[in-house]
C-alpha cells in the first residue's frame, strides 16, 4: 500500500470529524515522528515532550489537515515547526542564563 492510499481512511475519519482520526494519525505517523524528532533534537525526552506539543496541535489542526494534499507532509511540516520553536526557546532560556552568570 502507498503513502497516499494508507492516508485515505484517516482522510475520510478527518473528514467527517470523527474523535478517531487522531489515533489513525498517532498510529500511522507516532513512530515516525519520535524517530525524527530524537534524531533532530538528540535527547529522547526533549523528542517525547516535543511529540506530545506535535500532537496536540495535529488535533486542533484536524480541519486543515483533511484538505491537505499530503497528510505526512503536513504532519512532519508541524513537527519540524515545533522543533524549531524549541530550539529557540532552549537558546533564548541559555542566553538569559549565561547573562545571569555575568
């Protein structure tokens, strides 16, 4: 089965709004995540918390995500977004520390 066919049951939960479509997409696209996530930020509670801010905004995106042309696309595209607001806030929580230190 290809990307796209995989997606279609989790298009069609998405579309109809049904509560299950978020577990459709943990269970198709959890691992994956975790994996790129560990991989980026190199700790694997930093990719554990990250994961959870992924999910939660998968939910409140659900709308969008039943129009997306590629559902993977999409959810990696929130995922690398998240990593990047992390990243900031870890060095802006580094600077304001190191300027303390001084």
């Amino acid at each position: 089965m290809d990307q796209l066919s995989s997606e279609d049951p989790i298009r069609a939960a998405l579309a109809r709004d049904d509560p299950v479509a978020a577990e459709m997409i943990w269970d198709r696209y959890a691992r994956d995540l975790f994996a790129f996530l560990q991989a980026t930020l190199g700790s694997r509670h930093d990719a554990e918390d990250v994961l959870q801010v992924v999910f939660v905004r998968i939910v409140g995106k659900r709308r969008y995500l039943a129009k997306a042309d590629c559902l993977g696309a999409y959810v990696f595209g929130i995922a690398r977004n998240e990593v990047a607001g992390f990243l900031r806030k870890r060095r802006r929580k580094a600077d304001r520390d190191a300027e303390a230190d001084s």
